[in-house]
C-alpha cells in the first residue's frame, strides 16, 4: 500500500497536469501554481510548477494551519485576492506575511462523487490582477478538469488537456 504523500508524487507525472498549471501561471501572471491534497489534518503537493523560487517539490508537506488551503476545504469556496498588503483582511493574515505572496488564486478541486480533494491554487510573490470572476471561472473549469483527471481509474496521459491554445503536439494557436 502506497502512502498518501507517494500517491500524490504519482501525479507529478502526468503532463495533462502539468499542462495545466503552466496555463494557470500564463492566465494570472503568477509564477507559482499547485495541486494539493488537503485533509483534516495534510497538506501535501501533488504537482507543483515554481517558477519563483518558493522551494516546494511534490510530496512535500505544509503544516495544514498555515495554509488558506485549509479555509477551502472548510468552506468548499474559492479564495482570490490581488494585493495583500493593500488588502485589509489579508495584510495582516500570518500565511501571506510567512510564505511571503502578495497575490493569491485557489479554488477547490471536487471529485464526481462530491468528495474535496484538495486545491488547484497559484501565488506569486508581486500583486497580480487575478480577482475577476471570468479568470476565477477560468481556474475553476482548470480544477474541474484536474477532477475528472483524478477520478479516471487510469489517468492516461493522452489526450491533451481541454486548455485552449494546446494541442497533442505542442501548443497551437486557437484559430
């Protein structure tokens, strides 16, 4: 039996994943992005794409209380905001201030059969435009996407993921 930390390194793999988190960083600017296993008690990177240096591989571990991560399972909704430091709430929420982001995007990823599985969520350590509900609606058909990922019994790589502008073979324009 495999633990939970190394059935999440298995999907580090999958380059539909991967596809997808390099669109995230493309639509918001931001140049982190992550799936995340979150239960009551783990955060666990399953994927993760670091384009900024936040020095986190998959299978590693965040303490659970220390991410925002933890306020979506508890409320199954999307947490977004642009600029911390400008925002009242956040400027002085300690998981901003500790891992040193001033945007951030995550939206809850739902299996078919109801149960949360985690987070698709990007940060960056500069403000980003990224609170407008078309790109939140964007991230959440992302999220969705990665679901039906998870749920197949076997998440072949092919076909491409459902991202416009990629195709089987690379990326093409959309014309």
């Amino acid at each position: 039996m495999h633990t939970l930390a190394e059935k999440c390194v298995a999907l580090a793999g999958n380059p539909r994943i991967a596809a997808i988190l390099r669109h995230v960083c493309d639509l918001t600017g931001m140049g982190f992005a992550a799936v995340a296993r979150v239960t009551d008690d783990r955060w666990i990177a399953c994927h993760v794409l670091d384009q900024i240096e936040f020095g986190l591989d998959a299978g590693e571990e965040l303490d659970l209380k220390t991410t925002i991560c933890n306020d979506i399972r508890l409320t199954g909704q999307a947490i977004v905001f642009d600029c911390a430091s400008a925002d009242g709430y956040w400027r002085s929420h300690p998981t901003p201030i500790l891992y040193g982001f001033e945007s951030y995007l995550a939206v809850p990823i739902t299996l078919s059969d109801g149960a949360f599985f985690g987070t698709l969520c990007a940060l960056d350590p500069a403000a980003r435009r990224v609170d407008m509900p078309e790109l939140v609606a964007t991230i959440r058909t992302l999220a969705d996407e990665i679901a039906a990922i998870l749920d197949s019994p076997d998440p072949d790589p092919d076909p491409a993921p459902m991202v416009p502008g990629h195709a089987r073979a690379g990326i093409a324009s959309p014309r």
